[in-house]
C-alpha cells in the first residue's frame, strides 16, 4: 500500500525542462553520432522535439520528455543512443542498449532500449528520411547485430527496414511476434460484443449500481491533477499488482518516472485519463498518453473489491464509448505484452508486434543466420 505522502510525492507535478542549446553536427551529407549518456542527449531537445513531431509512426515513450525521465529514473549505464543527421537535420533516433554478449552468443549486440513500463520500441524517424536513416545506421553500427524490439509488422518503419536491409541480403530473425489489441476509431467494437458478452455486461452494471451511484469519469484540462494521480496510486496499490510490487507506488525508481512524465504530459494536453466512480470513489482508471493521431495505455487499476462484478471489463467498455464520442486520436495502443488479455473481449482490432534481429556483419550475420539451428538443437537435447 502507498502512503498519503508518498502519494502526493508521486502526484506532484513538476515544471517542464527548459530547453538544451542545440549541438548539431557541422557538415552535410549523412553523419551518425553514437551518444552514450543522458547528457548528451538532452542537448538534443530541440530537434529532438522536431524529429518526434514529424515521426513516421509515434512513439511518446521515445520523445525527449519522457526518455531523458527514464533513463534518470531506470539508469542508462548500457545506453547507446544512435542519432542520424541528414544535411543538419535530425532524421533518426534510435535508443539501444549494448549487449555483450547476444543470447548466450560470443557476439556484441544493439537491442532496443526499454524499460518495464513501456511495450513500444519503435524508434523515431522521418519517413521520407527513414529508408536512408536505417542504411546509414546498418552501415556503421558499433555492433555487428542490431535487435528492433517490439515493433509493429505493418507502417512505414517496417517497410523502410526492409528497403535498407533486404531478408535477401541481411539475415533476419523473428525472434518474437504476437498480436496486441488496438482501439480505432473506424471500427468502434461494441458493434461486434456477441450476446454473452452484452448480457454479462448489464448483469455487472445493475450488481455495481447495486452498490451506489456508477459515474462515468474523464480528466479534464481544469481538474487537480494530483488527486487523480493519488487516486489511481491507491486503487493500483490496492490489488494484485500492489502485492506483486509491480504498482508504480511500490518501487521508487517508478515514482520517479511517473512524477517526472504524468505532469509533464498533463501540460503538454496529452495525458488522457478516463473511468468509473462508485458512491463517490474511484472505482476503475485508465491512463493514456497522446502521440499524434495515436495515443498509448500507460496503466490501468480497478478496485479488486468489486472482481465478481468485472470492473475492468464494465470500465474498458466506457472508456470506449468516451473515446469514440469525444474528439482525439485515431487509434489507442494497448501497449501490453505478449501474455495480457485485459482488452482482449473489448477491443476487437489487432496489430502484430514483433522483435527482429539482424545481422549486419561478420560475426552478427552468422549468428543471427545460426540461431534458429542452435534453438532446435536445444529443443532436440531437452527431449532426449
């Protein structure tokens, strides 16, 4: 459980970075910088600010007001960040983490750099720019493999992955894919809710009603962001995640984040809160963050107490209702990973998210061209 004062710690907001001097690279033509520290990075911000602005496919996790927190908050002692500059303009960033030693293997690697709270690792790229971007970083990446975790399998960064690393000419491995549920604008869901689910859904509203009045509840730009903050951290604390000590109150490098992004995003008009009230207190809470015309869960809580009348499932089918009846982004990434099923029964839409090796030279080409004979070979000693 968190406190009231560790609460209101989270909670408080705190006045947004002021922007670094800019440290673009002299010269023209294409030049790759490999940036080792935060430092480095943050003097980045305001092209940075550009690149995210104008990505190809968005990625808020990656965009400098969230990134520079996390590496602050998780630490970035294996941080490799790869910037490409194109006739003085920034056209890519690409946060990796170095990996001596790749799947067991006596190969250097650069995987995509993540931390707990975050299943997007798309880097930021300009799209007329991406194809170039991704050559240039192939050609002089300081590893001879590169990972691209948890990427989707569709839009322009895959595409141009595939123009500057043809599967013909550079070995690739999938090494993971799943489908994720995604939220669209186009296709509202609740069309397609087959009558179990709709005759489960009136026998969850009338047992909640039950209990005292069921509101409906959204953030709004006026309201006291520290009490939906504290709100959401005492009903997330409260349940299962509380207990396994993965609520963002239970860990301090969590608190750190939250407190340096949620205000941050709150500013910035992109943090989307949404959920259910009962008798007067928070019942369900759903946090997303804004990218563009795409928009990312954060986190999610309900209060277990109510578990027999599936609160989650009575919330999600209302945030749904919100999002597709007020004005925002096109689509909302459930941002979970491969073993979650909370929208499952909701959301009706699919992308597939997958994580792709390939090597790029030398040792990396073999390695990645090996692996799937090395995992079948483990697989054939484990049944014998």
């Amino acid at each position: 459980m968190v406190s009231a004062a560790a609460s209101k710690r989270i909670a408080s907001p705190r006045p947004a970075p002021a922007p670094a001097a800019r440290r673009r690279p002299s010269g023209t033509g294409t030049i790759v910088e490999v940036l080792s520290g935060a430092a480095a990075l943050a003097a980045l911000v305001p092209d940075w600010e550009e690149l995210a602005a104008q990505a190809a496919q968005p990625n808020p996790f990656y965009e400098h007001w969230m990134l520079l927190p996390a590496l602050e908050a998780y630490g970035a002692d294996d941080l490799r960040c790869i910037a490409v500059w194109e006739d003085g303009v920034l056209g890519a960033l690409f946060p990796m983490r170095f990996v001596r030693r790749y799947r067991g293997l006596p190969v250097n690697a650069l995987c995509s750099w993540r931390h707990r709270n975050m299943m997007t690792g798309t880097p930021l790229v300009r799209e007329k720019r991406a194809a170039n971007c991704l050559a240039a970083l192939i050609q002089q990446a300081p590893a001879p493999l590169l990972e691209f975790e948890l990427v989707a399998s569709e839009g322009p960064f895959y595409a141009a992955l595939t123009e500057a690393a043809p599967p013909g000419d550079f070995p690739w491995l999938l090494r993971d894919a799943y489908p994720r549920a995604v939220l669209s604008r186009e296709r509202d869901p609740r069309q397609r809710f087959n009558s179990g689910l709709k005759s489960n859904l009136r026998r969850w509203e009338a047992r909640l009603r039950a209990a005292g009045e069921l509101k409906p509840v959204s953030l709004d730009a006026r309201d006291d962001l520290d009490r939906w903050l504290a709100d959401f951290m005492r009903l997330e604390a409260s349940g299962w995640k509380g207990e396994h000590g993965s609520a963002l109150a239970c860990r301090e490098d969590d608190r750190r984040f939250a407190a340096a992004v949620l205000p941050e995003a709150f500013r910035r008009a992109r943090l989307r809160i949404t959920g259910l009230d009962l008798a007067g207190n928070a019942l369900a809470r759903h946090i997303m963050i804004g990218a563009g015309e795409a928009a990312f869960t954060f986190k999610i809580a309900y209060d277990e107490a109510y578990a027999n009348c599936a609160p989650g499932i009575v919330a999600e089918v209302d945030n749904v209702r919100q999002f597709m009846e007020a004005p925002g982004p096109r689509w909302l990434d459930s941002n979970t990973a491969p073993e979650s099923r909370n929208y499952a029964r909701v959301w009706k839409e699919r992308r597939t998210i997958q994580s792709i090796a390939i090597g790029v030279r030398g040792a990396g080409r073999l390695a990645v061209a090996t692996l799937p004979l090395i995992r079948l070979a483990r697989r054939w000693l484990r049944r014998a």
